[in-house]
C-alpha cells in the first residue's frame, strides 16, 4: 500500500526550499504571501531562496544541507521546491530518508523534483505532488484552477480532472497507481537507484523546450527498457517549446509518441494538462487513479 503523507490542516508549516536552480527572492514572495495569508497556513523559508551558485541555488553541500534540514524539521508538514531546472540528480543519493520514512511530508514539486516524486515511489512507496511551484502563484495565478488544485490536494480534496479529446486519442478505461513526470528526466532515471516503476500503472509524461529527436530517443530509451509495454494507460501532457533542427525531423512531438505506443492496447490521452506551462494540474504521485478515455472526454479520478 503507498503511504500517504499527512493532509495539511491550517497552520501547518510548508518549507519552501530551491534544491535546483536558483530562483530571486521576488519571485517566491507573492507564493510565501498566499500560502501564509490566504490558504491559512505558515511558512519556512529555506537559504537557497535568493541563493546563487553558478546556475544552482547553492553549492551540492548548502542544496543538500537545505532539503535535508526542511525534511527532517518536525514542524515542516510539506516541501514546497520553488522551482525545478537541474540539480537533484546531484544530491539524491546523498539525502537521508530515514526520519522521512517514519514520518512522510508532502513533497511538491514538477520538472526537476521528477527525480524525488520517482525515488520516494520506487524506494519507499511513499506519495508526493506533482504540481505548479512557487513562479505559479505570480500574476495572479494562484487564483486559476491549476494552482488552486495543489491546494486541494494538500487540503485532502479527493481529485478529479476533465480535459477535451484528442484526435489521437486512444479509447479506454484504465485503473492503476499513477506515476510519471518530465519525460527527461524519466529517460534519465533508467537504470538508476530512483528508476520509475511502471508496470501496471498509470503513466504521465510532459517535457518543455527539447528538440524532437530527442523526444524520439526518450521514448525509444522508454520503450526499450520495458517502460511501456505494460502499462495500464498513458497520459500525455504538453510538450511545449519544441524545437526541430535545420534538416527537420518531419514529426511533431504528439506524432512521435503516438506512433512508439502505437502497438500497445492501452488507453491513451493527448494533451492533459499537465506542463510547463500554467495548465498544470496538481497529481498525487502513487496514488490509485482511474482513466477513462472515450470519444467525447476524457477523465482522470482518484
């Protein structure tokens, strides 16, 4: 059974670090705003918040020693990464999870903080929250339906997504754990201590900003590691900012996708939102969802 961390009550303390890339203060003040003045809770803010280190936040040590402090503090209930980037991969076999066994905290977080939803899933069957970080509450954005279902979610909320049809869809109903992330990041994990598991799951993918090649070479080091072959459905969110190279790759990156998972009898749905963009709804890492794919919508329930 996956172990579901605490649901947060009002007051509690969400810890708000940057294990990744850095990211200016004023940019996590209007997030730090909502979370204490709005949504009724309290909040810590970690040192790699403002911090630089190169393209990281910090240094691996102050990144590690900063997580490592939000994990282990008894009255952080959740961890709230500011944003992704790159740099966990850096650090993850060197957090220490034993407290965090004992006593499982929300971790929040997409892109990048793929590395941590997977690891805690496939070590320690433990959930976490795939869903929008701290630049998302900017704008006014906290008040859209995406960022308000990370407070649902956090509030205990059972979740439910609808999203329009696809022309490549492909129908079906599935029921399985849901697992998944940024497709580089998956790609990346294979063969690695924090590798996802796949089998008889619910699998989402995203990514931002790669070239369609690459998207093409993902999915085949997906493919041919077993990581699609038995799943029980697939859920594609957007694949944005693609970029082609000079002598063009003669497929968009949905084409790509549906034609390496052609052969397999699962449903499929395009387009979920679920991405780098600000159409990204909060999913609960491990968690039993059912998918329900037909000719006029497309839902996704716990």
């Amino acid at each position: 059974m996956i172990k579901i961390p605490p649901y947060l009550q009002k007051g509690d303390c969400i810890g708000i670090v940057c294990p990744s890339g850095a990211m200016p203060v004023e940019r996590v003040s209007e997030c730090i705003r909502v979370l204490n003045e709005d949504w009724g809770f309290t909040t810590k803010v970690g040192k790699t918040i403002g911090a630089k280190f190169n393209y990281f936040s910090g240094t691996d040590e102050e990144r590690l020693a900063d997580f490592q402090q939000m994990l282990d503090d008894d009255e952080v209930k959740a961890v709230l990464c500011a944003r992704g980037g790159y740099g966990v991969g850096r650090i993850i076999d060197r957090i220490d999870f034993k407290k965090f066994k004992k006593q499982p905290k929300w971790i929040i977080g997409y892109s990048d903080i793929t590395v941590l939803h997977s690891h805690l899933y496939s070590n320690y069957y433990i959930s976490s929250l795939h869903s929008s970080m701290a630049g998302a509450f900017n704008d006014d954005g906290y008040k859209n339906e995406f960022v308000q279902s990370l407070k649902n979610a956090l509030d205990g909320k059972k979740l439910k997504y609808t999203c329009p049809v696809h022309e490549f869809n492909r129908k079906g109903e599935a029921i399985g754990e849901l697992v998944g992330g940024n497709l580089a990041l998956l790609a990346h994990l294979v063969g690695t201590d924090s590798d996802i598991k796949t089998r008889g799951r619910i699998l989402f993918i995203e990514d931002v900003g790669e070239y369609l090649y690459n998207i093409d070479r993902m999915m085949y080091q997906l493919k041919r590691s077993g990581k699609l072959s038995k799943l029980a459905g697939l859920i594609v969110g957007g694949f944005t900012d693609s970029k082609d190279t000079e002598n063009p790759f003669g497929q968009t990156a949905y084409e790509i996708i549906r034609d390496i998972v052609k052969d397999y009898d699962y449903p499929v749905c395009f387009d979920f939102p679920v991405s780098h963009t600000d159409r990204n709804y909060a999913l609960k890492i491990g968690v039993g969802y059912k998918l329900k794919v037909t000719k006029t919508k497309v839902i996704l329930e716990e």
